[in-house]
C-alpha cells in the first residue's frame, strides 16, 4: 500500500527504513532517496515510526 503518494513510497519500503533504524520522518525520506513534498503521509509515517517496526518489514500491519 502507497503511503507517500508524492514519493510513491510504499509502506513495506518505510517500515524497511524504520527496521533499519529510523526514528524520523526526514530519516525515512533519506533512507528512502527523496524529500518531503506535501506531507500528507507524515501521520502515517509516525504510525509506523511508533510501532517501532515491530512487526518484520515484509508483514502488513493490518494481519
């Protein structure tokens, strides 16, 4: 599921960056190769950053 619909940013691809340590929306940006845009998908992004990953990267949060 896209999460970032400016970066095209999928949400496997933002918990990988989560998993692999993080901790800030901009950090998922840059781990990610692009900037924030509209910030839209900021809500969701924290979502995940408070989740803290804790589901493997590969796992849908909605199982």
């Amino acid at each position: 599921m896209y999460l970032c619909l400016c970066n095209a940013l999928s949400d496997l691809q933002v918990r990988q960056a989560v998993h692999d340590g993080a901790k800030r929306p901009r950090e998922i940006y840059a781990a990610c190769g692009c900037r924030a845009q509209c910030g839209a998908c900021t809500k969701g992004l924290l979502g995940i950053i408070r989740d803290g990953a804790s589901a493997p990267p590969g796992a849908s949060a909605n199982q």
